[in-house]
C-alpha cells in the first residue's frame, strides 16, 4: 500500500504538497553550500554598506543647502555640496555594479555545486525511484527549485542583511535631523507591516499553488515526450490535447493569481507612504505657521524627512519580501534534500574502483 500512495502522490494530476513548516535545521545546512564563497560574500556586504550609508547622506546634503547656502548666497558652499553628491552617486553606483557581479557569480556557483551533487546521487538512485515518480518532477528539483534557493542564498541574505541596516541608519540620521518629525514619519510603519502580513499570506499561498501546477505541467509534458510513440500507436493524441489543455489552464490561472497579489502591494504601499509625507507636510506647516515654538521646524529638515520616507519603506519591502521567500523555499528546500538524501539500494564501496 505504500507504494501506491505515493505512486499516486507522484502522478502528474495529483498535486505534490508543499505546505511544509519551515525547517531552519534544513536551512543551516543549506547555507553550507556559500562557504567556498564566504570572502565574496563578505567583501560584498562591505561594499553594500558603504553604499547604502552614503547614499543616505544626499538629504542630509540637501537640507544643508536649503537651510545655510541658498539664503547664504554662498556659491561656493552650493558647488562644494554638489560635487560631494556626485562624488557619492559615483561611488554607488561602482559598489551597485560590483555587488551585482559578485551576486551573479556566487550565484551561479551555488547552482553549478547543488546541481551537481543532485546529478551525481540521481544516477546512484535505483529504478524503484524513477518508477514512483514522473520524470517531469525530477527535472523540476533539478532545475526550477535550485534556481529558486540560489537566489535566496545569494541575493538575498547579503540585500537582507544591508536592508536591515539602512533601516537603522535612516533612523539615526532622522533623529539627529529632529525626534519629533522621526515620529510622524514612524506613524504609518505599524499599518504598512500589518498590510504586508495579510497580504504576504495569500501571496504565499498563490505561489504554492503555482509551484503545484508548474510541476504537474512539466511531469505531464516529460511522460507526453517520451511516450510519443505510444500516444500515435493507440491514437490518443486528442485525449493527451485535452488533458494538456487542462494543465496549461491551471498553470496560466494560478500564475495571474500569484501576479495579481504581487501587483496588489505596491499600491497599498504608495497609500501608505503618500499618507505619511502628507503627515508630515502638515505638521512642518503647522510649525512654520507658529513662531513662538522654541525649536521651529525648518524647510530644509521637511524636504530632508520627506525623502528618508520614501527610501525607508523599500527596505521593509524587502526584509518582508525575504522572509516570504525563505517561507516559501521551505517547501523546496525540503524537496531538494529529500532527493539527495534518498537512500541507496546498491552503494559502492569506499575503496572501489
């Protein structure tokens, strides 16, 4: 009975189940596969940091200019601030292209090793193995879910981990600029985070359902190419037609889903984004109308807090988009080890030729 369930667990029109709880056990040894790249790795989150911190230096340069060498009239200090802003979009834009050859690198290099270990155990497994399973779904181990944990290894722990620290220095830099405005600007994150919980659910839940049917069409494709022969023998080409067609449906529906509630995102967060400059407009006009506060607001600081508010919320986009990825590559995460952790029926031994 066990072989048939998960003969039937395995055939192209059953849905495999990737609603697996997430395994950080599985994840660590995941991660073993960017030691041989630790140095690139490192040397790249430097070159991000550097990159990230600068660049949060412009409004920091701007509300200078607004506030002391625009009524100054100091021509000087203006040219002096806007040779620095170029020098600082230089040096990011060199730390960009070199963290975006690095990625790419370690990157592939991720793929070439896990789907060389993976090729290497699938010619060791015995034909049991590829008797229970179509081959369309090992193809899609063997390609579709290591380009997607590649990618979470490789871009996305190194843009966490820089994302997480623009968060911190955007809020150090708001506070030296003024409290009160850092808490106004703050007002909207509660609503942003819970907007982005309700939304990342059934995100997730949209690409499971994606990854589902993209395996039950590439499993169905494998077995039509194979068996060709057989399908014009016993003429059932109008049979395999519909069956495809029915697949193919599934695929391209539960695509537009997960892209429709990708797409949603964004709108809720120029809403919310939008809101908070607003706040803050007001509150800086209310304070430039009363001049008996002892610490007035000045336009400079305005113009300043408005522009850390639209690059606050793209690093909380994207620690949030991280953590709905490694959510998500539970599921292939557990697939991947599951292959290449399937037992040997036959094992050479260590000193064989």
């Amino acid at each position: 009975m066990k072989g048939v369930s998960q003969m039937a667990r395995n055939r192209y029109d059953v849905d495999e189940n990737l609603e697996a709880p997430f395994d950080f056990g599985q994840f660590r040894d995941l991660l073993n596969y960017t030691r041989p790249y630790t140095r690139k790795l490192v040397l790249t989150l430097i070159a991000m940091i550097i990159a990230s911190a600068l660049n949060l230096l412009a409004p920091i340069i701007l509300m200078q200019a607004i506030n002391v060498a625009i009524p100054q009239k100091n021509i000087t200090s203006l040219l002096l601030m806007a040779g620095t802003y170029a020098v600082i979009v230089v040096i990011v834009a060199l730390m960009t292209a070199f963290r975006m050859k690095n990625m790419n690198r370690v990157g592939q290099s991720i793929i070439h090793d896990i789907r060389l270990d993976m090729f290497r155990h699938l010619q060791k497994l015995p034909f049991t193995y590829f008797d229970d399973r179509p081959h369309g779904k090992i193809l899609v181990r063997l390609v579709n879910y290591v380009n997607h944990v590649s990618d979470l290894l490789s871009n996305g722990l190194v843009n966490s981990m820089v994302d997480l620290l623009s968060l911190v220095i955007i809020v150090i830099y708001m506070l030296m600029v003024d409290p009160v405005l850092t808490l106004y600007a703050l007002v909207g994150l509660p609503f942003l985070i819970l907007g982005i919980m309700l939304l990342k659910n059934a995100q997730r839940r949209a690409q499971r359902v994606f990854s589902m049917k993209n395996s039950n069409l590439n499993a169905y494709t494998q077995e039509s190419l194979i068996g060709m022969t057989v399908t014009q023998v016993f003429a059932r080409e109008a049979v395999n037609r519909d069956i495809y067609a029915r697949l193919n449906e599934d695929h391209r529906s539960s695509w537009l889903r997960s892209i429709m509630l990708n797409l949603a995102m964004w709108p809720f967060i120029d809403a919310v984004s939008n809101a908070t400059v607003a706040l803050l407009y007001a509150a800086g006009a209310l304070w430039l109308r009363d001049k008996t506060t002892s610490d007035p607001i000045s336009v400079g600081a305005i113009v300043a807090f408005v522009a850390y508010v639209w690059r606050f919320w793209a690093p909380v986009i994207n620690l949030a988009n991280f953590y709905n990825a490694m959510i998500n590559s539970a599921a292939y995460i557990e697939r991947i080890f599951e292959f290449l952790h399937e037992p040997l029926v036959i094992e050479d031994q260590p000193d064989a030729a």
